[in-house]
C-alpha cells in the first residue's frame, strides 16, 4: 500500500528546506563555503543519508505486497543490507555525495507522485523540480566527483556564492508560495 504525500505538503516542507539549506549562503558566506567544500568526502552525513534510505526502503519493501515481487521478500531485505553494508565499507569515498543522489532519486519518486495527484498547471513546477532531482541523482551516482567540481565552481567567490544561495532562497520562497497559495 502506497500513501500519496499531498503536493501542499511536500511544496512547503521542500521549500523549508531549500531556504534552511540556501540561508546561510547568503548570510555568512564564508562559513558556508568552508562547509561546503567539506561536504562531498564527509562520511557522517553519508552514513545518515544512507541509513534513511535503507529504512525508507526497508518500510516499502515491508508494504509491498508479495504478490508483486519476483524474489521474497528476505531476499531483498539482504540485498539491502548488502548493499548498505558495502556502499559504507567499501565506496567510503565520496559517501555523503552517493548518499544524497539516492535521496534524490527515492525524492523524486514521491514528488512526481505527488504531482500527478492535482490537475493544475502549477503541479508541473514540482514535477520539473523532481525530474531535475533524478537526473542529478543518477549524475553524481554515477560520478560523483563532479558535486565536488560543481561546488568548487559555485563558491569561488562571495558574490556568487551569495547570488546562487540568494537564487536558492528565492526558489525556496516560491515553493513555499506555491505550498501556501495554490497546491
């Protein structure tokens, strides 16, 4: 059984989290540069990434029905945690950077679910937003060097890195907008 996550809720919630990730940009770039930087060979935020998407997994394949499943159900819990269990052992490299790419991809899953629930034009902006999502997860899955690359880009300066967290934040608004006034 699957529980649709309104797209007024998800706008918000998403929102939120765009300007909480994008404000410190913003208000102390320096700070946040330095963080940044840090952020792709960091290996806690990789384990907690990896960690909620083994139980997010682990809860789907709980509900799913075992009807629709090639394998039982022990199997794929093994695999899961094979696959944990490997990724934090042996791919320790780039950990929080893989982590949040399959946070991404399982995100856009639920947003574009989400969307298809409204027939308003406005839904696509979510849909978008989640296609984007997917790419750039399977993206950095699959080389995951270049958020590495991307960030080092992004906070060359002050200035640009206080216009993209500012573009970030601006977005983050409209969603939030979006969340509020029209979802």
């Amino acid at each position: 059984m699957y529980h649709y996550i309104p797209l007024k809720a998800a706008a918000i919630v998403i929102g939120t989290a765009i300007v909480a990730s994008r404000l410190p940009g913003v208000l102390k770039p320096q700070a946040y540069r330095d963080w940044l930087r840090k952020f792709p060979r960091a290996v806690w935020p990789g384990i907690v990434f990896l960690t909620i998407a083994l139980v997010w997994c682990t809860i789907i394949v709980t509900n799913a029905r075992e009807d629709g499943m090639a394998v039982p159900k022990i199997t794929v819990y093994l695999f899961l945690a094979g696959v944990y269990a490997g990724l934090i052992a042996l791919k320790f490299d780039f950990l929080a950077v893989r982590g949040l790419a399959i946070l991404l991809l399982m995100l856009a899953k639920v947003v574009v679910d989400s969307a298809n629930q409204l027939e308003t034009p406005w839904r696509l902006v979510m849909t978008v937003l989640a296609y984007v999502w997917a790419i750039a997860g399977i993206w950095f899955t699959v080389s995951p060097y270049r958020m590495r690359d991307l960030i080092e880009w992004a906070t060359v300066t002050d200035n640009r890195l206080r216009v993209l967290s500012a573009i970030g934040c601006a977005f983050g608004l409209f969603l939030i907008g979006l969340g509020v006034f029209v979802y």
